[in-house]
C-alpha cells in the first residue's frame, strides 16, 4: 500500500463519477438558482426606477445667462487654468 492508497482510504473512498457528477450537477442547480434570484431583484429596481420621472442635473448657467441680481455691475469671468 502507497501513500495515494491510505490517504483515499481515510477520505472515504473514491467516489463513483455518477455521483461526482450528480453533485456537479446540484451545484449548477443552485448557482442558476441564486443568479435568477439576482436578476429578478434587478428587474424589480429596474421597475422602481422606470416609474420615477428623469429630472435633469441642473447645471451652472453663464454669467450672461444668469438675471442680475443687484447693482452693483460687478461680473466675475471665470477662465480654465492652463498648466
């Protein structure tokens, strides 16, 4: 008797590929299973959000664009950096 002998003996045995495969099969099972249940939870805030109307990001206007605000006649002009 090899080493690779009492090693298996101690596992158990070697088991027979039809129940390496059913095994293999149950694990498939079970991963589609958890992976319908993600998608149906994105299919559901998918659904939430799909009900809720698109606001739009407000953005900053131009000065120009923008009404007065007092009298002081003060206009900043804000220029990018050049590096």
């Amino acid at each position: 008797m090899d080493i690779n002998d009492s090693e298996t003996e101690s596992a158990g045995g070697i088991e027979p590929a039809s129940d390496l495969s059913e095994i293999a099969a149950e694990c498939a099972a079970s991963n589609l299973l958890d992976f319908a249940a993600q998608l149906a939870g994105l299919a559901e805030d998918l659904k939430a959000l799909s009900s809720k109307p698109i606001e739009p990001i407000p953005t900053l206007a131009e000065p120009e664009d923008q009404p007065e605000s007092g009298s002081s006649g003060i206009t900043l002009k804000i220029e990018p950096s050049r590096q």
